[in-house]
C-alpha cells in the first residue's frame, strides 16, 4: 500500500476550487504509484470559514461525496477525506468518509 498525504492552500474558496485542485492533482497522484490518498480534517469545506461552515454542511452521502466518489473512481485511487456534516437538528459536525477504489 502506497498512502498519499494531500493538503489544500487555504485560499482555495470555495468547494468548486477545492475539488477542482484534487482533479488535477490525482493523476499524479495514481502515476507515482499511490493507491490511497488521504485528506485532512474539513478539506472539502475549507478551513477558517466562520459561519459559512453551516451553509456548507452537507449529509454524508451529499455532492461532495459524489464529487469525491467520481474522481477515485477516474483517478484508481481510494480517498479519504474530511468535510463539515450536517447533522439532524441543523447541527454540523465534521465527518470523514473513506471511498475505497474497488467499490466505487
């Protein structure tokens, strides 16, 4: 098993952004021989974003994890990564989801 350790700047915005940098970095990714990459805490969200963390809270199974899914699945890479949940009752919390390239 080959990990891959990943990292956004943090003025990357948005979601969009953020997932758009992942795109172009998983080829290189996959090339070097990696067969994991993992992502930290909030990668999908941002970081230091204040109230916004709410509007971007999402349910687990949301579009970034269907954005998250599509690109292991191109890329043949497992990824885990972090992203603010929305919780029932309006809560968020943050959660981690591991996509794991046989089952996507």
């Amino acid at each position: 098993m080959r990990l891959a350790l990943a990292q956004a700047p943090g003025e990357l915005s948005t979601v969009v952004a953020r997932l758009d940098r992942l795109r172009a970095a998983l080829p290189g990714i996959a090339a070097d021989g990696a067969d994991r990459g993992l992502l930290p805490e909030l990668f999908a969200c941002g970081y230091n974003i204040g109230d916004a963390v709410h509007e971007r809270a999402e349910p687990a199974d949301g579009r970034i994890f269907g954005a998250m899914r599509d690109l292991s699945r191109e890329a043949g890479v497992a990824i885990h990564y972090g992203f603010a949940e929305a919780a029932d009752g309006g809560a968020t919390t943050r959660g981690f989801v591991s996509l794991r390239k046989e089952r996507c």
